[in-house]
C-alpha cells in the first residue's frame, strides 16, 4: 500500500512536465478459446499467449533470445553440467500478496513431473534426478546426465504452491483464475467471448503501463479483420493476402503498423524413409531440385516468406549462414533421377525403373490452403521432371492418428514450430522413430545422432553452434526434408502504442513497456 | 396416463440414440490425447498414455459407455477433456444466447413470413406475387457467410452504425442498464436480421402453399357463396385453417431453438451452441459431445412426443386406441 502510495506521488510529480500517459487498453483476438491457463497445460497458442502474462518463469529470452533471468536473477552451471543453481530475485510476491519462495519452484517441478499431471512438457524435466531449496531464495537442479536444453526448459511458468498444494490441478478453478506472478492479473473471462486482464501494480518490473490487456475470441479471420477497419481491435496478426493487398489503404497506415519477421517455423516435405521410392538419397534431392521454393513463396504467401534450408530459425545461432537453398534446376533433378535409374522408358511422361512408374501421394492436413496451394505447385513441378504426385488431404486428428502414427505415408506436406532452443532430438534421432513418435520419417543416420546426442550435453552456446551448424549441413544434404519455407509473422499494431520494438523474438518482448500519450487514448476503465 | 407411457417408450429409443451416437464418433480415428499433444514435441508416447488412462480411453468401448451411462443418469455429464470444466456448466453458458438469437429470428420470420405468406396467396400467379417469391428464395440461398460478412461490412465499416461482430462492447460492465440492453440490442440487430432473412422462405411459402391449398377448399366456395366479404372468407375461414401445418412445423422446430449453426456463430463471434459442438468434435472432446447429444436427442424425443399428443388433442381421429 505505501509502495503504490509512493508511486502515485511519483506519478504526480513526473506530471508536471513529462509527457503524460494514459492507461487505456490493449485489445487483441484469437482464433480459439484459451483452454487452460496453468503453465503446464497451457499447450494452445492463446493459453499459452495469456498464461505467460500471467506467470513467469526462472528464466526467459529476452528479444536477440538470449537466456536471461526472469524469476532468476542469475544461474550456475557446475562444470560437469549437472548441476544447476539458480539464485531467486527477492522480494517478488504473488498476485494476492504472499511472497514468492524457492518452494514454489521445488512444487512446481513435483507438479510437472507426478505421474498423475498428464503434462505434455514433463518430457523436459525427465532428466532432472532432483529439485531442491536449500534457502527461501535458491533453488538447486541436479540433473542425471547434462542436459543443456534444460536451462531453457527452467521458462516453464511457475505457480503458487500456497494456493494449489491442495488442489486437483485436473479440476481445479485455479485454471481460469490462475493467480502468478506476472504482469497482469486475470480480472474476468466471459467464455467464448473475451478475457480481461489488468496491470499488476506490484510486478517486480514495474507495474506494466497499459493497465489492461484485453483478449477477444473471435473465431473468424474475416471478421477480425472488420474489426480492425472499425480499430476496435488494437492488434492481431494478418494472412498474407491482407498484409500484401487488403491494408494498403490510407486508413490502415494512418492508424495502424504492420511488421514483418521471420515466425518461428517452417514448411517442409517429409518422405516416408522406410519407402524404397525415398531411400535414395539422389532420388529425395531430385525432388528438391525439382521445386521452385520462391514459386511457392510468391503464390501462396504473397511473397511473404523466405526459403528454408534447414530446421532452425533464421539469424539465430544454430543456423548456419553457409547452407545454400537448393536452386531451382530440373535439368539438374532430371540427371540425379537417371543416375538413381528413374528414366521414362516406355515414353508415357513419366519416369519408372524395373517397371515401377514414379508415382506418390502426398499428405496434408485439412484447413490450410496454403498447404493445400504448396501441393499443387509442387505437383506440377514434379510432373515437369516426370514424378507424378497425388495429393490427399484429411482432416488434423484422422491424419495425426491413422497416417502419421502408423507411419502409413509416403510423403507429407507439414510445419514444425521451432521452439527457441535448437535441440532438435525428437524429430531426427533415430531412437525416436516408433510408432507415435515424432520422427515420423524413420530417418537414421549415425552422426547426426551423435550430434544430437552432443548438443544436449554441451552448454557454452559456441560450442553448441557448431553441433547444430554441423546438423544443418547435413540435413540439407542428406534431405530426408525438402525444406520449403519460413512464412513470415505478420501484426499490426494500432499507432496510438508508443515503444513497439522488433527484436530477434518478435514484438511483444517489451509489451510492459508499450505506452499510449494520454490524448490518444481509445478507453478509460479506470 | 397416455403421456406416461409414450414418455416411458422413449427412454429405450434414447439409450438407443446415445449408443449409436457414442460408437459413431468413437469411430472418428483420433482421440482427445492426440489433439491435445497435437505435433508437440514435447509430449512424450508416456505422458499421452497418462492421458488416455486418465480419461479412461485405455478400457473396451462398452465398458466406457457403461461408465459414461451410469453418470450420465445421474445427470453427471463429466468434465471437459479440453478446459476441465463441466459439461452442463460449459452447456448452459452456450444455450442462453443461442436461444436468444433463434427464438427473436423466429419470431421475425412469423411476423413477417405468415402476413407475406397470405399476402402472396392472395395474389397467386400475379407479377408482384413472383417478384416475392424471387425475394424470398434469394435470402434463402444466398450463402450465410457471404451475406453476414457484406451487412458487417456496411453497418459497421462503411456506416458505423453497428457493431461488427461480438456479444457485448468493451465497456459493457460500465454502462447503465438501459444502455446495456441497447448495446446487446446492437450487437444482436446483425445476426438475428440474418437469421431471420434467411429464414424467411420457410414459412413464407408454407404459409402460401397451404392458404393457396385452403383457398380451393368447397367450404371456401361455400362461404363466397354466400355473400360473405373476401376479408371474412380469408380471415375467418380460410386462414384459420391454413395455419395449422404452420403450427406443425413452428412446434417441430422448437428443439432446433437449441441448436446453433457453426458458421454464423463463427462469423460473429457469438459463444452458442454450434461453435461449442463444433470446437469438440474437432477437439475429440466426447463428454461435451456427448453432452449436446443428449440434449438434442431428448430434445427432439419429447418434441415429437408433445407433437403427437397435441394431434390426439386437436383431432379425435388420431386419439390413441
């Protein structure tokens, strides 16, 4: 009470002749309902977006990704990489006024990993032996082989032990009035419609200067964006199609700002290893060969998108600078299939050996045209260098379940999300291709999994780099992916938020610092 | 007594209904586990093993009925596989405003689709009779999606005079309560004039089949014939009796009341039925799937069975032997 006594004197000094700032609101929607907003849970992208203005965790990356503390001031790794101390920042409290401790951390790790939390991040911390306090404000990680992506793993929110020590973290309430430590604190959620936040006075930042955060549920792209015609969104992130064409009017730039960056992704070909069609290594880059990357960019992102060599996030440091994006050259595809022994001997166009005809069906999910558009490009490319491709689209839970577990594909059209970490294990090592696990594609090959193996143990970030540097060579030149593209992130943000800042991670990183001048303030809650 | 035993006929069938509904999308492949672990890498197969034990999709099909039933009778639909909130609490947020929406739209469409209906009637085979007609059957196959998004556009770009989309403004909370009801009286102008309009062919050319039917009746004749006004014989005889397939299909519609259509709910952002059945079969979220089932298929059990009753009621012809 005398701190926020003291900051209001403050504010009133500061009146006198800084330029003054309103408190108004920042409106923003999604597609779908958040679902849950325990950090653990929070697997969707709109629970995950509100769950982390509500929590923190030890640490975070700040906008080059950089690791940085966040509930941590600061961390040790012991030399042998198995241990982790983290020191706490003090003084930081909960939303309702109870101190926050190294007890919370050592809860939410039992949370994370008891067998009766289904978690979907508990892989994370499988290779921790143990979490313990040893004071109110350290907490010690001792982990059972070095795990370097684990330190990243330490962003996973952390929640109050005081309010959920008796709870059934499946049934509980906390799930939609979530109480943390972050900058805003959870005021009021209509289902299906909206979710209100507001500034936490006493976030160990600085209370946040926008004073409310406000999250609309609107389930159709069109009409969110009429909704930003009418500016009564403030912010929300547009389709190619509306970035390159239907914001190119007077009012959209008077009132709004569009940015433009590389979103954590990218769209690949996966082919079927086990399929002797794709077990030649000539035959997966004769496809790539085959494929105007830039083609697919300019039709189906508008041009707004780059082309990817391999699986990290462009500019960041596992990504190595030196792989080149595979032209675009049939010639070239036509010779790599001759020398696999795929000519066209009957003269029917299409290319077969020992009598097989080239012939494959590619799968993509239902709901995402440009996918859909990528196929049929990729078709007709494809059938220029006498490979014919049919495309089957089916629905997301039917193709995760009956073709991606089973393994029962011949070639998928797909996106991974790039986590900030590098680590890419689960997708190309080869103990990872059972059924239902993620390296769908069966792919093996001995030095990658040694790689692989290596950068997770390994936690100076030079020494990393050159693990992942290395992966990405030979990723692009073993191509069990064709990689395809990056799309780029596309907000807009209404002009009246001053302090909007692009970083390696994007806008948003400094959100608490995004203010409004009074007189261009849209509302008033106070 | 007679309803007693209709009612006591009805719970079979609706087991019945339940089951096949249970199996059927059990057949859909996926499971709940799978979207919510959905391409993340970080769901280990052990953590969606702990899912799938923890709602219970480990055990046989049947047995899980079994289970889902003998909740079920006692009104306990379960929880959310998706948020954890329970089934009637997430149903009963939805129903309100879908009941809302359709109840005022159908209740525009008979204000306006009976006096249309009688009106075209009237004029059987004339100009301005096709010209309605031609209306009429435009707003019932313009696509809704198409239509909602040009009114958005206009009344709330181009004019603003309407909100686009949504339930409530932003500062709902704060305003007096005549000024809330004129702001949900905003916001709802859209879909319910859409609702309506597309609504409008139904009963209008009912209306119009059934007053033209009626019209050639002998009673009809009968009544000209003996000098009654043309405002009598059609108000006092032949409407009365053209108005009861209208009435049929009015009551017969009642359980749809409940129901909401996805894609206009999605168009404006409204929280109704359609968008929640729709969310969890995509989500494979079974016990609200279940949930909504049920209500519709009691929902149309008793809608028929009152249907039934009400013929016994009005002709002693159908009364039960």
């Amino acid at each position: 009470m005398k701190a926020l006594f003291a900051s209001l004197c403050l504010g009133l000094f500061i009146f006198a002749d800084a330029p003054a700032f309103a408190s108004d609101a920042f409106v923003t929607a999604s597609i779908a309902e958040p679902s849950n907003l325990i950090p653990f849970f929070a697997t969707d992208t709109a629970s995950s977006e509100i769950s982390r203005l509500v929590f923190n965790g030890l640490v975070k990356y700040d906008k080059d990704l950089k690791l940085v503390g966040d509930l941590a001031s600061d961390w040790r790794v012991s030399p042998d990489g198995l241990e982790i101390v983290f020191r706490l920042r003090a003084g930081v409290l909960w939303q309702d006024g109870v101190p926050f401790t190294a007890e919370d951390v050592v809860f939410t790790f039992q949370k994370l990993t008891d067998p009766a939390v289904p978690t979907p991040y508990g892989g994370d911390f499988e290779k921790v032996l143990s979490v313990t306090a040893p004071d109110p404000l350290t907490v010690k990680v001792v982990y059972k082989e070095p795990f370097s992506p684990g330190l990243a793993s330490w962003g996973m929110g952390i929640v109050p032990r005081h309010l959920l020590e008796k709870e059934n973290l499946l049934k509980t309430p906390f799930s939609r009035r979530p109480v943390g430590t972050g900058p805003y604190m959870l005021k009021s959620w209509k289902t299906g419609e909206r979710i209100d936040l507001v500034a936490n006075p006493r976030y160990f930042e600085g209370a946040p200067d926008i004073g409310r955060y406000v999250f609309r549920v609107i389930p159709d792209q069109a009409t969110s964006f009429l909704e930003l015609e009418t500016e009564n969104l403030d912010s929300t992130a547009l389709s190619p199609l509306q970035f390159a064409k239907q914001t190119d009017s007077g009012f959209f730039r008077e009132k709004y700002a569009k940015y433009r960056y590389p979103s954590f992704g990218y769209v690949y070909i996966g082919y079927n290893l086990k399929n002797p069609l794709f077990s030649d290594v000539r035959v997966r880059r004769a496809i790539g060969l085959a494929i105007d990357k830039e083609e697919i960019i300019r039709v189906t992102l508008m041009g707004l998108g780059r082309v990817s060599t391999g699986p990290f996030l462009p500019g960041t440091w596992a990504y190595n600078d030196s792989v080149r994006p595979a032209p675009h050259d049939p010639a070239a595809a036509r010779r790599l299939l001759a020398e696999a022994g795929w000519t066209d001997t009957d003269g029917d166009g299409i290319v077969d050996k020992d009598g097989r005809r080239f012939s494959f069906t590619i799968l993509t999910n239902q709901g995402n045209d440009q996918r859909r558009m990528a196929c049929e490009i990729i078709q007709k490319r494809l059938a220029e260098v006498g490979v014919e491709m049919k495309i089957q689209v089916v629905e997301w839970g039917t193709f995760l379940k009956e073709f991606i577990d089973k393994q029962r594909f011949e070639a998928v059209l797909l996106a991974w999300q790039l986590s900030r970490d590098p680590d890419i294990f689960d997708i190309f090592h080869s103990s990872k291709a059972n059924p239902g696990e993620f390296n769908f594609i069966s792919y093996k090959n001995e030095e990658v999994d040694r790689l692989l193996e290596e950068g997770r143990r390994l936690f100076p970030e030079n020494e990393r780099a050159a693990v992942y540097r290395r992966l990405h060579e030979i990723l692009a030149s073993e191509e069990p992916y064709t990689f395809l593209y990056v799309p780029d992130a596309l907000p807009v943000v209404h002009r009246r938020f001053r302090g909007v800042e692009v970083g390696a991670a994007g806008i948003g990183h400094n959100f608490i610092r995004w203010t409004v001048p009074e007189d261009e303030a849209r509302y008033d809650f106070s | 007594m007679i309803f007693l035993k209709r009612l006591a006929a009805a719970v079979p069938l609706l087991a019945g209904i339940l089951f096949m509904s249970f199996a059927v999308i059990r057949l859909a492949p996926g499971t709940a586990v799978d979207t919510q672990g959905a391409m993340n890498p970080r769901m280990t197969a052990q953590a969606r093993e702990k899912l799938a034990e923890l709602y219970g999709l480990d055990k046989p099909l049947l047995a899980q009925f079994a289970a889902w039933g003998s909740r079920a009778v006692r009104l306990d639909f379960g929880r959310s596989f998706v948020d954890g909130e329970e089934v009637t609490k997430k149903i009963g947020e939805a129903i309100p405003v879908t009941l809302l929406i359709n109840g005022l739209s159908l209740l525009l469409i008979l204000l306006f689709g009976i006096p249309l209906g009688v009106w075209s009637a009237v004029r059987e085979g004339s100009a301005a009779e096709k010209a309605a007609t031609f209306c009429v059957f435009l707003g019932f196959s313009v696509p809704t999606f198409w239509l909602s998004l040009l009114l958005m556009s206009w009344f709330g770009v181009t004019l603003r005079i309407l909100p686009v989309a949504g339930l409530h403004a932003l500062d709902h909370e704060t305003m007096s309560a005549a000024g809330r009801l004129w702001d949900t009286a905003r916001h709802l102008a859209l879909p319910v004039a859409v609702s309506a309009l597309t609504g409008l062919a139904g009963i209008s050319r009912l209306m119009h089949g059934s007053l033209v039917e009626t019209l050639r009746q002998n009673y009809i004749r009968t009544a000209r014939a003996k000098g009654l006004s043309e405002r009598s014989v059609l108000y006092g005889h032949a409407l009365r009796n053209a108005l009861l397939p209208v009435a049929t299909v009015v009551g017969l519609s009642i359980p749809g009341l409940l129901g909401g259509s996805v894609i206009f709910e999605s168009i404006f952002s409204i929280p109704g039925m359609g968008r929640l059945f729709f969310s969890s079969v995509f989500a494979r979220d079974y016990p609200v799937i279940m949930g909504v089932l049920v209500l519709g298929a009691a929902l149309t059990l008793l809608g028929n069975l009152l249907a039934d009753l009400s013929y016994a009621a009005i002709d002693p012809r159908i009364r039960a032997r």
